[in-house]
C-alpha cells in the first residue's frame, strides 16, 4: 500500500488543506509538519484533505508534509485515568508541565497512560473459560475507591488460553484469548476506542430511578433521572460552574468526568484546585479519586476544543460499561458549538443560523444520545448508567440563540439560571418557573416507594402555589398587598417559606450543603402544614397576622440546618409545635 503522505497546500488558522491523500480516510490522525502537529481529517475531496489541527499552526506553509497515521482519533482506556487532568485529545497536562513548563510547546507527546506503572492485576476468570466481548477477566484497584474492571475488548469472543495474576503495566499481556478461528489474541490493561463512535450495549434501558443530587429545586421539582440529560442554561455570574460542582460533588455518581470546554483560564484554575482538595461524601477521601477532568481553555486551540466533548464522553462509557452510574459535567457545550462555527466557517460551509453550521443540531443530539441507562455487553449483563449535564452560556442570557434551542430540543431537564434570582443572592439561582423536567411522571413511582407516598403530590401542590403566587404578584405591584384576602396574603407568604427555606440553599454551609430526600419531603411538608392549618385557621376566625408572626415559622426555616440524624425526631417535634401554636390561636379567635 502507498505511504499515505501528502503536501501542504493551504493553511487558515487551525485549518490545514494537503494534496496527494488519497490513501487516508475520514477522522484519521494526521501528523502535520516537521514538527509532528496532531490534526485529524474532516473533510476529503478528490486528493485534498481538509485537516483540523490540534496545535498552534504558525510557522506552518505550503510544501510541509503531512503523514497519515491511519487510525482514527482515539483514547486509551485503562487504570491511570482517574485523577488525571488531561487536555482535549488525552494528553496528561502534569507530563506536559514537566516536558515544556507552563507553555506547553508544539509537537510535544506525552502518552496518556503511564508506561511505567504497574498495576496488580487480580484475575477473576481461569484457563478454559469462554468469554465474550464485555466480559470481565480481572480487576485492579485504580483508587482507594474504585475498583476498574478489564474487560474484554470489542469484536473478540473464545477461550481463556492463559490468564497471570500479578503486577503489570498498561502494555504487559494478561491475558491470552483463543477465537474460534484459532487465532490467539493478547490482552493488556489497555484499550483503545475511537472518540466518535459510541461505545456498544445490550440494550437501552428506560430511565426509572432518580440521579439525586442533595440539591432540593432539583431533586424536588427538576429533577434528573439516572442516565438523563439535562442543560444548564444562563448569563455569566449565574453559577452554572458552581451547580457544576455542587452535582459533581453530591450527585449520587460512583464517577465523574469533568470537561472543562472553552471556559475562561481563571476559571478553569479554579476547578483544578478546588477539585483535589474537596471531600467525597461518602468514602472521606478527595473526590479526585473518582473523578477525570479534562481542561481545554479558551485559550488553547480551537479543534481540540472540538475534541474535547467526544473524548470526555468516550472516557465516561468505559466506567459505564464497567456496571458504575457516571455523570459527565459539559462547561459549556456553548464554547464547543463556537469551535464548531469557526472549523465550518474555515471550510467554508454554507452557514446556519447566526453562523453556525447547519449540521449543529445533529451533533448536539449524537453528544446527548450517548447518555443512557444501559444493559452492558457481556454475559454478567451489568447494568450502567452515564448521566450528561452540559452548561450552555447563551451570549446576554439570551436563550433563543440556535445552540440553548437546540439543546433544548434534545435534553429532558431544563435548569434555567436566572441572573435576577443570582443578583438577589438567591442560590442556587434556578428559576421555578421557568425551568422543567420531563422525567418526573416516570420517576413520580421511585419517589412514593422510596421517599413518601405523598411526596409527588406535595411537590405538585408546591409549584401550583409559586406559579400563583406569580399572578399575585402582579395585583400586588397594582394596587397593593392590601387590596388582597387573608386567604391570598397567607399563600404569599407561604411562597415565601418556600423560596427562602427551601428553594434557596447555601452551598458552603457545613450542613445545607447536602439535603437527603427524607430531609426534603420533611422539610417541604413542614411548610406546606405551616399554610394548611393557617389557611383552616383563617377560616374558623383565626388571627391572620399572630399566624404569620409565630415563633414556630422561624423553627420551620431554621429545619434545613438540622444535621441528617436528627431529622426525624426534630421532625416531629417541630410539626406538634406548629399545630399546638395554631390551635391556640384559633381558640382565642378574631381577625385584626
């Protein structure tokens, strides 16, 4: 077969165009110029090849020659990749410090997984087992918290000819499997996959449980099912970064991958060192330990921005397919989408609206779409779950700019960041009235079966109240609060408990952090009794204001601060509080 080499005949910015390619394919890695730039083929006519190239290209001109690998771009999956920080084509940005210093240089390759590190491999299968693709042959303890699966790779079933126990790095042979054709394939540690394809499953299973985040407007009344989607829309200073990490924090994910897409340098910084030093919640350790983040700032080059998405979402299949829950954390699909305008702008595509390539839509989608609760391959039929939240920065908060739309179309969950709620330090600032969730009538079971089975009831009787206390609103800024009934008075300040109390929660308080779901339904039935019995009260002649004044409210709001074990107790003592408070009051009588 001819050496697939080609020469440089044009250069625009990321773009490289190269004559005499016609042995290479679509998606094959490239190594352009004498300095061996990574780029990848995205567009071929006749012996051109347009390249999208994951380096600076200055200094780059006509007649430098570009080589085909011939492999797609692709990610090596195995032990090391927790913990890591990698840019947008899984290069280790620590090995690339050490090469090149703080500006990382061109042409510079560090390899993605450690070749030195050994790795003790328990086997978990013996010679002379059948096995098949997904299979798993043997594990090793990656972190103190996670334990990774080797799996069989893809396209290979047959008989175990020899399987070692021991220490071994990503390269050693561990395991030797005999096809039915008679061939002897060699297994390491390590596989690779290809960024742009999905990685395979049995089936695709039907959301049912929920991804519970300890975040009580999401959990509540947005929330996100085990293997959904959902977006995070809003204007800068909003806090979709700190959502993001309240989700990767509490979510109850076994791993998370965060990608860091185009975001401001400053802000990525602040990730990479808030990330090793937070707590996981439940083991005590960093919660790094279960975590890859991937950082590819605004500043770095645009294609591997592109990249970035793909790679961190291949990296979060592999944990899947292992039979973990995985949330993938997207800040922001925004800055991809602009990566997206810029490449299609350079091939000089006919533009979609406001610039963007026509093809935006179906990309958003083929990101989303690998999110899922699935059965695995494999004979165990391990059952896993890749939950993908992408922030969107709409420019000015604009939401009906094309990629908010588009996502929209895609994703079952909207958290419509509100920057009013945020400029009145109302945190997190989701806005209930705007903001959905299409999953709640399929998790609505999950929550009477494993909450209350009043629970769903209680939050629809919820958002009624806030969506009328909307149109109270309105009266109220008309003619007064005055002009209004006990009746009304008394649901507004009943909404009220509700956006303060309950919506409203703090994300660096010890304890408001976190709010567990037997938390919530207690603390939401606490307020809902609160506007029942005044709202009864009122009607036998209650004292409108002594009701809205009893010291027991402020109990109610202080409810949220109470530590997990003691909720039900407190619970109880609050609730008998309430109704011992209202009785009196009834008994004396009278309205002011």
């Amino acid at each position: 077969m001819r050496v697939k080499e080609g020469r440089i005949v044009k250069v625009s910015g990321p773009l490289v165009v190269a004559e005499g390619m016609e042995n290479a394919n679509m998606f094959d890695v490239v190594r352009v110029g004498e300095q061996g730039l990574i780029g990848e083929i995205i567009e071929m006519h006749k012996d051109a090849a347009s390249i999208q190239v994951y380096e600076e290209t200055a200094g780059l001109g006509p007649g430098a020659k570009v080589v085909s690998t011939g492999v797609p771009l692709s990610v090596e999956l195995g032990p090391g990749m927790l913990e890591g920080i990698y840019d947008g084509i899984q290069r280790p940005l620590t090995e690339l410090l050490k090469k090149t210093g703080p500006n990382i240089k061109r042409g510079v390759e560090a390899k993605p997984l450690s070749r030195d590190k050994k790795w003790a491999f328990v086997p978990t299968k013996a010679v002379g087992d059948q096995v098949e693709t997904g299979d798993v042959l043997g594990t090793v303890q990656e972190t103190i918290i996670v334990l990774l699966k080797i799996m069989v790779p893809f396209g290979i079933k047959g008989k175990i000819t020899e399987i070692k126990a021991g220490d071994f790095t990503v390269e050693e042979t561990i395991c030797v499997v005999e096809t039915p054709e008679g061939e002897k394939v060699p297994i390491t540690l390590m596989q690779r996959w290809p960024v742009r394809k999905g990685r395979p499953y049995k089936e695709k299973l039907v959301p049912e449980m929920p991804l519970i985040t300890g975040q009580r407007v999401i959990d509540t009344l947005f929330p996100i099912a085990k293997g959904g989607v959902a977006a995070v829309p809003g204007p800068f200073g909003s806090g979709k970064t700190v959502v993001q990490h309240q989700l990767a924090k509490w979510a109850d994910a076994d791993i998370v991958v965060y990608i860091g897409c185009g975001e401001r340098g400053n802000e990525m910084t602040d990730v990479l060192m808030e990330f090793p030093e937070l707590k996981d919640p439940k083991s005590g350790e960093p919660l790094m330990k279960r975590t890859v983040l991937i950082a590819n700032t605004s500043d770095m080059p645009v294609a591997a921005r592109e990249a970035s998405i793909y790679t961190g979402i291949t990296i979060a299949e592999y944990y899947r397919d292992m039979g973990y829950s995985v949330a993938l954390m997207a800040d922001s699909t925004s800055r991809w989408a602009e990566a997206l305008r810029e490449m299609s702008g350079r091939l000089e595509e006919m533009p979609g609206e406001e610039g963007y390539p026509a093809y935006l839509a179906s990309r958003l989608a083929q990101f989303y779409e690998r999110a899922g609760r699935v059965i695995n391959l494999g004979s165990e039929g391990r059952e896993g779950a890749l939950s993908a939240i992408g922030a969107v920065s709409p420019p000015g908060g604009d939401i009906s700019e094309p990629v908010a739309q588009a996502t929209l179309r895609i994703v079952k969950v909207f958290w419509s960041l509100d920057s009013a709620l945020a400029y009145a330090r109302h945190f997190p600032a989701i806005n209930w009235l705007s903001s959905y969730s299409l999953y709640i009538d399929r998790l609505s079971p999950w929550f009477r079966e494993h909450v209350n089975k009043e629970f769903p009831d209680l939050r629809d009787e919820t958002m009624r109240l806030l969506q009328e206390e909307a149109e109270l609103q309105e009266i109220v800024q008309l003619v007064g609060v005055d002009a209004l009934s006990y009746q009304d008075r008394l649901k507004l300040e009943a909404c009220k408990s509700i956006r303060e109390d309950y919506l409203h929660q703090n994300a660096f308080h010890d304890v408001d952090t976190y709010s567990s779901l037997n938390k919530q339904y207690k603390l939401l039935r606490l307020i809902m009794e609160f506007y029942r019995q005044s709202k009864a009260a009122i009607e036998k002649g209650g004292d409108y204001n002594r009701l809205i004044a009893m010291p027991v409210r402020e109990v109610i709001g202080r409810f949220k601060y109470t530590v997990e074990d003691q909720v039900d107790a407190q619970y109880e003592a609050v609730l008998e509080e309430l109704t011992k408070s209202i009785k009196e009051l009834v008994d004396k009588g009278g309205i002011e």
